[in-house]
C-alpha cells in the first residue's frame, strides 16, 4: 500500500464518522484520488471534505453526498489547483491553508472547534486512513521502541480514564511490577466506554495499537487484547482491520467485545468479561492485576488514551501534554478536543453551540462533579482540587435543566447499574436515590445524603461506588438552594419529573 501523503496529485479526503459511509473511492489513475478517513472529533462540521494539493488544503465543512461530487467535478475542471476549485465548487470552503506538502496530520487553521491550540494525539484523525499502514508509516509510526525510552516516559505518563488500571498515576512503577511478576504478561486495551477512546480505535487505531506493542515488548508480553463495547461496532471492525494489517507484528492482538453496561469498563470487570464471565463483578485486591489478572497472567490495562499518547511520545520524543476533553449534553452535536493541560474546560466549549444558556456542568464522567464554573485547567490536579472528575468530559446543562432531577437519575443509574458485589455501593446508591425521591415530598436531608456518600466514596470496592455520590455532593455544595426548593414543593427551573420515575 502507498501513503496519500507525500503526493503532488490532487487528494480529496472526506472524514465522517464510521468512514467509508458515503465515499465514492477512486484512485490517482482517475486524476483526482478521493478516500474515506475516520471522524475529526467534531461531528459537526462533518462530513468534512479537504481538498489538498501540493501544500495546499481547502476544508468544506458539512459536505452532503453532492458536495462530495460537485467539489471532485470542481478540482477536475481546475485541473487539480485547489484555489481555482474552491471558486468554481457550489460550496463555500471554511478555510483554505497552507501547510507543509508532507504534512501527517490535519490542518485545521481558520476551522472553528478543530483549530485548539494542540493537535498531536487527534493529529491523524480526519487525515490519515486508519486502516492503512503507508499513512501511519509516513507519520514515523511502527518504529520499534526502545524499552528504556517506554520505561521513562512512564516515569510521567499518567493513566487517562476510570477504564485505567493507572487511572491518574504515572504508569512506569506498575509496568516494573509486571515485568517483576510470575507469569505470561498481557497487555489488555480498555476501549470499553468513553467517546474519546471509541474515536481513537476508529480514528486512529495504530497510534493505539503502536502504544500496545511498544509496552508488550518493553514488559515481554506476547499478547495483547484490544476490549470494547459490543455496541461499538464501527469502532470494532476498524481496529480489528488496523490489526490485521499491521506490519510484522511481533505479540499476538486479539480483539473481543464485552457487554454495552458502563460497569463493564471497569478495568477488573473488563477482566471477567474477556474471560467470558456472564456475571460482571469487581475483583478484590490486592493482589492487582498487575500480579494477577487475564486468566491468572499479569496484566496492564489502559484505555486508548494513554496508550494512544504512548505512542505519540515515544514518535516526538517527549508527552504531548494534552488532554482530550468531550464535550456533549445540552450542545449542537458531541465533540472531542484536545487541549494544552493548562487550557480551561471553558476553552473546551468554544467547540461547540450550546443550546440554551449555560447553567451547570457535569464535569469528569456520569460521576464527575457538578459546577457552574469552568474556568478550571484540565489538568488532573486541578479537576481534582475542585471536587470535578477527571474522565475528560463536560456534559453541558442548559438553564432549563434541574439539577435535582439530574443528580436523582444519575443516583438511580447507580442503584441500578452497580454490581452488586459490595455493601456500600449497593446499599447505599440506592438509599441515595431514596433521599433525592424523599425530597419531593418535603423530606430534605443534607446531612444524611453527606454521610452516605462519605461512607460509599470511602467504603466501596471500586471507582464506581467511590465516584457514585459526588455528583449529589457537588451539587449540594453549589446549588443547594434548588434542592430546598424542592422540599418547599417547586422547581426553579420549572422542569423536573420524579427522579425515580423520570
Ligand atoms: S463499588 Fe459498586 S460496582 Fe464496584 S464492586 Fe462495589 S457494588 Fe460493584
């Protein structure tokens, strides 16, 4: 296979989610080549159609299956010149840019949303073809690495998402464990969950899978699982795809589906699930999987993330030092951004349009924190300094939403998505739940809900009754005056149902 890169012919690229969708492929002996690349991270300026030539790309954003075809019979009839096809194509390009001619990643000046001031880990997507390996070779990937080199940047690389055996920590100390274990290692990829992750395996999967190789030879493990949601099938087929056709492959990658559930994505009962357990529970530890974990065998389990930015670090010789942000709820369309560490989780929501006015936000997953402020780093020391979770999201809440209502659906998820395995958890989400319902008949107990969810944050076997109350308690602690309201018989935003029954 060739890489479309370094190419003085005329390249046009249309990047949407699950790639291939809406594509008429052709190829260079037709004088323009036209190919599919996976999503940007910003569905809504997708499809998006670049048009690149010799240094040069124009970006037509939200391109219909016409577009496609009226900016290919554009770029023929201009004989390949790209400025020339923008004024001949119906469409409007958003930004037309110059660029190194062997630029690897996408070029994304002058395109709101995609134009954040860092691009590494994302680079690739919307402008490499993730299953072919001549793009990602061109990009300096599949270089064998230099265990020492992994060892140090895991002196500093730290574990991205609740699915993360590291989840937050530097990773090195616990692959020296690994190394040190009995046993044949493993390198587990927890794919399960997240729309940032799901979009790496779909977008980028060699940067993933780089990330996984690199790590089973410097812990010489000769397997590695790719895990993911069922119901992530796009993403599934891709990467199993990226897998085959990755070249000399030196550990065997197996990919293999769990069930959709979010407790799934934890990374002991990403485990069971592996192993083809029907019942998903939390494994007890110590001993960790780094001692004992697939099937018996020592094991390391990261998301796409932090292998993703593994890989990156291991290509450019130093970390990114960015962090994916998603953005999603009361917003135009989900988007996925990539921001400088010290960059504010405000920055994160110039990718978006909100639709109403701000009110709140769910920051750091289903159990991140609320708050009404956003101007807080996305780095995971200040997330945590601010009570926020540090999943690497922000679930946007419009004016109109009531936060009682939120918080009540979410401790209700819990009671009824928690495994069952410890008392904390399962007892108490669901005691939870029945405080926030007590309040809609005028019964408010603050201090009752603050000791729960200080004993399950405390008690719980997991990072799934560790987090189940923060929302409750973030709100409580900002926006108390709502919950009061509802215990005197009104809702100031006018619009909540029964928590338990909603
Ligand atoms: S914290 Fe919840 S999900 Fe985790 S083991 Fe206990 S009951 Fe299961």
């Amino acid at each position: 296979m060739t890489s479309i890169i370094p190419n003085q012919k005329p390249v046009i690229r249309v990047s949407e989610s699950g790639f291939r969708r809406s594509v008429p492929e052709r190829g260079a002996d037709q004088g323009v080549t036209v190919t599919a690349v996976g999503s940007t991270g910003l569905p809504a300026v997708e499809p998006l159609v670049t048009v690149t030539q010799a240094g040069e790309t124009a970006l037509y954003t939200q391109c219909s299956p016409a577009d496609v075809e009226a900016i290919i019979d554009a770029l023929e009839a201009a004989g390949g010149d790209v400025d020339d096809a923008a004024d001949r194509a119906k469409k409007t390009p958003e930004a037309v840019v110059d660029h190194e001619p062997t630029a690897t990643r996408l070029p994304t000046a002058g395109v709101p949303g995609l134009d954040t001031r860092a691009r590494s880990v994302l680079g690739g997507c919307g402008w490499r073809r993730p299953t072919n390996p001549a793009d990602y070779e061109a990009a300096a990937g599949f270089e064998p690495p230099d265990p020492e080199a992994v060892l140090e940047l895991g002196a500093s690389l730290r574990g991205r998402g609740w699915g993360d055996l590291c989840h937050d920590a530097p990773l090195a100390e616990t692959w020296e464990t690994v190394r040190g274990a009995a046993g044949s290692p493993v390198v587990v990829v927890n794919g399960h969950g997240t729309t940032a992750d799901t979009l790496l395996l779909e977008s980028a999967p060699f940067e993933v899978l780089d990330g996984a190789v690199a790590l089973a030879r410097t812990v010489e493990a000769d397997s590695v699982i790719v895990y993911a949601s069922a119901a992530d099938d796009r993403a599934v087929d891709t990467v199993r795809e990226a897998a085959a056709n990755y070249p000399e492959l030196p550990v065997g990658v197996d990919v293999v589906t769990g069930p959709p559930e979010y407790r799934a994505a934890e990374p002991t009962m990403a485990l069971e699930a592996i192993e083809g357990n029907h019942r998903l529970e939390a494994r007890l530890r110590p001993p960790g999987p780094e001692e004992v974990g697939l099937h018996g065998q020592p094991t390391l389990i990261h998301t796409p993330r932090t292998l993703a930015h593994l890989a990156v670090g291991l290509r450019e010789g130093e970390l990114p030092g960015t962090r994916l942000l998603t953005v999603t709820g009361d917003v135009d369309a989900t988007a996925t951004v990539e921001l400088p560490a010290d960059d504010t989780l405000a920055d994160g929501l110039d990718a978006v349009d909100l639709n109403g006015r701000f009110k709140a936000a769910r920051v750091g997953g289903r159990f991140g924190g609320l708050t009404s402020d956003l101007d807080v780093a996305v780095d995971p020391e200040s997330l945590a300094a601010a009570d926020l979770g540090t999943e690497g999201s922000v679930h946007v809440l419009a004016e109109d939403r009531c936060l009682v209502e939120f918080v009540g659906k979410t401790a209700t998820f819990a009671a009824e998505e928690n495994c069952g395995r410890c008392v904390p958890c399962r007892e108490g989400t669901t005691q939870l739940a029945g405080l926030l319902r007590d309040i809609y008949d005028g019964s408010y107990a603050p201090e009752k809900i603050d000791e729960l969810v200080r004993v399950m944050s405390t008690s719980s076997i997991c990072e799934f009754g560790v987090q189940a109350g923060r929302p409750v308690r973030t709100a409580l602690s900002e926006f108390e005056a709502e919950f009061e309201a509802h215990a005197d018989g009104h809702c100031p935003a006018g619009s909540c149902l029964d928590p338990l029954e909603a």
